[in-house]
C-alpha cells in the first residue's frame, strides 16, 4: 500500500492572519535581519549557504495563498536567488494574486539581509533561518579552516517541530479578561516620499547599557522603552498629552510554552504612561513600566492572550463566513487596535552564533516596515543595535532616544539611510 502524499499546502498559524488584509504600500508587514561581518560577502558562496539553509527550512519555500474562507500557504517549487541588495528595505514581497517566495536574501558589502514576510515567521524563527544561513556562509567560505570538523549549531528542530502551530496546540479555550483601553497619543508629520522609511541604527556595548539599566533597578527592555517614552514627550505639545504614551511591546510565547516552532508564536502587550497625570522623569517612567511588566508577563496572562488569538477559529459563524468579509472585519480590528499605540519597541535578545565563527561576524540587527515609530533591538557579543524604522521626514525622537544613551556616558555609533547628524549614512 502506498502511503499518502503529504499535502502541499497548510493554514496559516493565527498570528499570521492579520497581515495579508492589512499589508500597504505604506506597511508592507516585512522585517529584515542582517548580519554585518568582518569582510566582504561572497555572492556564489552566499547562494550555496541559502540552498543548505532551504534543506533545514523546507516550510519556508512557500507563497501566500487564498482561498475562499482562509488564506494558506502552499509549497513552492521556485528557487530563490541571492542578489545585491537592489531596492529600499523592507519593500513588499507578497501581493495579491502573486506566487512569490515569501522571503529574499540580500547582500551589500559585508551585509548579509534576509527579509521576510511577517506571515511566514515572527522575528524568532527569522533569526533561527538567519544563524544557520550565516553558519553554512562561513564554513563554506573557510572551508580550509573546518576541514577536520564543523562547529556545532545549537539549532536541532525537527521539521515537523518547526512548522508547528503552536498557537492551537496551546489553546484551551480559557478565556483572556476584557481590558478597556483608551486612545493613544499618536505620532503625526510629514511622510517621506514613495512610501519610504527612514532606518537609523545605533550600535553601543551591551554592558554600558546594561549597566546603566541596573543602576536604576531596570532591565534592558524597560530602561529603553521608558528611554523611548521619554524621547517621544520631548516632542510631545503641552495639548497632546491628555493621552497617554502606549508603546507594543512583542512577546515571545515560547518563553512560557515550550515549541521549536519556526512560525509565529508572539503576542503583544501594552505599556502605557501618562505625562500630564505623572512625571516626566526617566526613574519615574522606568518604575511604572517596571510594574507594567511584572503584571503582564505572567503565564496566566500569556496563557489569556493566546486563546484569544485562537478562538475566533472555534467561532461557528466566522469558520463559515467568506474571506472578504473575515479581511473586512480583521482591518477594522486591527484600526482599532493601532489608535490605541503611539509606537514600538522589540527586543529580540541576544544572538549567538558557535565560538570557532564569532571572529567573522560584527554584530546582527534587525528592522522592520512600518506606518508608525518602531525601534527593534539585539544583540551579538558585546555589540547591543537599536534600529529604528519610521515614515516620517523627522527623526527628533531618535535624536532623542541616541542623545540620552549618549549624555549617560555610553558611545553610540550611528548609521541611518536619511540625513542624521552631520549627513547621510552619517557614522559617529
């Protein structure tokens, strides 16, 4: 007897399906990861390592999608190609109607970017396709160096592991306590052109930060959200803040559920400070953020906020209800969702890569496209990166954000795709 094909296609997770319906020109729902090394990338040697990483993530060689009540993934047969790095970051890599890969690598002098669409993975499983990408570069480029034996990756998903929904698997139908919200503060200006994004990234010593992190009783993520609170009331009229400032901060949900998932499995939650009721000094902010965090980032409420992802699947009337009126209803959803924060700040956490290739790489980094202000943070070795991406002409805020690290006592070096300082792709 022969057993059953496996099938080509596959639902997307439920974090996913928010992005087809509300993906832009403006938001294109794309992140990038780079790593930076020590000496110009290799093209051939670039397209050789992407083949290999393929073999590790078969699920990614996929494109979106619809149907008549959900959009899927459905393997694909197409090969993708390395390329100088050839349009701004963060451009569209899924359309309506298109068949395309949902990813891209990239290269440009000693960057190597992979960009993918937020439908296929979360910034997890980007840096997991990211490190071993990045490994199979460097081992085949110093071949001669690892010829008795390959440094040991410590990534052993197995492919069923990886493409796992973990979202469903977790859910238990317990459901996460209505929480009422009120609008946030919003960021206004004007855009630049063609629906670009300014990217501006700061490089500094992890222990700098950390250490000034500590000294006001702070972990790295609350010290540089209350950081960015407080750049964006610099700017903030005397008018404007009758709302408060809420930054979206991502959570990764495999801290509290065990999966080697390689799609998404995230949620978010909301801090939230209010500067016309409260102070506007920085120990003021970090210790209600400090509090913010303490009650959110609790396994009951993870557990809470993954269910009500999910539970819209177990909803009767929404399983039967056609994918038009489904994107109707998760757009206005999603508006809603969006008045109620005024920007966002990720931290991805520390990557490591095997000691023996650490001597290759300079630091890793990672933005994403956005409508609104959004600061990505990580780190490799001793290299902490602060990336923000924005469409607006001004960058005050992060004048701001750089200034405060930089009056601590913590040098920043800077580079940016827009005027910046003393100039374009101005480096300080």
């Amino acid at each position: 007897m022969k057993a059953k094909k496996s099938a080509d296609w596959r639902r997307l997770d439920n974090a996913a399906k928010i992005f087809p319906c509300t993906s832009t020109k403006a938001d294109t729902k794309v992140f990038r990861f780079s790593c930076e090394l020590t000496e110009p990338v290799d093209q051939p040697t670039l397209q050789l390592a992407l083949e290999r990483a393929l073999e590790v993530f078969p699920g990614y060689r996929c494109s979106l999608r619809r149907g008549m009540f959900w959009y899927y993934l459905e393997d694909s047969t197409e090969q993708p190609i390395v390329r100088e790095e050839y349009r701004p970051p963060c451009s569209a890599l899924y359309e309506k109607g298109s068949r395309g890969l949902l990813f891209e690598v990239t290269y440009f002098r000693r960057r190597i970017n992979f960009e993918v669409y937020h439908a296929l993975t979360d910034g997890t499983g980007a840096v997991q396709f990211l490190r071993v990408l990045v490994y199979h570069y460097l081992t085949i480029r110093h071949a001669d160096r690892f010829a008795d034996a390959l440094p040991a990756l410590d990534y052993d998903a197995s492919a069923t592991e990886k493409m796992d929904d973990s979202f469903r698997k977790y859910y238990t139908r317990k459901r996460k306590q209505h929480e009422a919200s009120p609008k946030a503060y919003k960021l206004r200006g004007p855009s630049l052109p063609d629906h670009r994004i300014a990217v501006i990234e700061g490089a500094m010593p992890v222990k700098a930060v950390l250490q000034k992190a500590h000294e006001y009783g702070a972990t790295m993520t609350v010290f540089c959200a209350a950081l960015l609170m407080c750049s964006i009331e610099k700017e903030m009229a005397m008018r404007h803040k009758k709302r408060p400032v809420v930054l979206a901060v991502p959570v990764n949900l495999r801290s509290y559920f065990p999966s080697g998932s390689a799609r998404n499995f995230f949620s978010v939650i909301q801090a939230r400070y209010h500067f016309r009721k409260n102070s506007n000094r920085l120990e003021d902010v970090i210790a209600s953020l400090h509090d913010t965090f303490e009650s959110e980032l609790t396994q009951e409420k993870m557990e809470g906020r993954l269910n009500q992802f999910v539970q819209y699947d177990f909803n009767p009337v929404a399983r039967i209800a056609p994918l038009v009126v489904k994107d109707f209803v998760m757009r206005i959803g999603y508006d809603l969702s969006a008045s109620k924060e005024t920007a966002a700040i990720s931290n991805v956490g520390k990557i490591d890569m095997p000691p023996e290739l650490r001597e290759y790489i300079r630091l890793f980094d990672v933005f994403v496209s956005t409508s609104r202000l959004q600061v990505c943070m990580c780190s490799f070795g001793d290299q902490l990166t602060a990336s923000f991406t924005a469409p607006f002409v001004s960058t005050d805020i992060q004048k701001n954000f750089f200034r405060f690290l930089t009056g601590m006592g913590i040098p920043v070096e800077i580079t940016s795709n827009v005027p910046f300082g003393a100039g374009e792709g101005d480096r300080k």
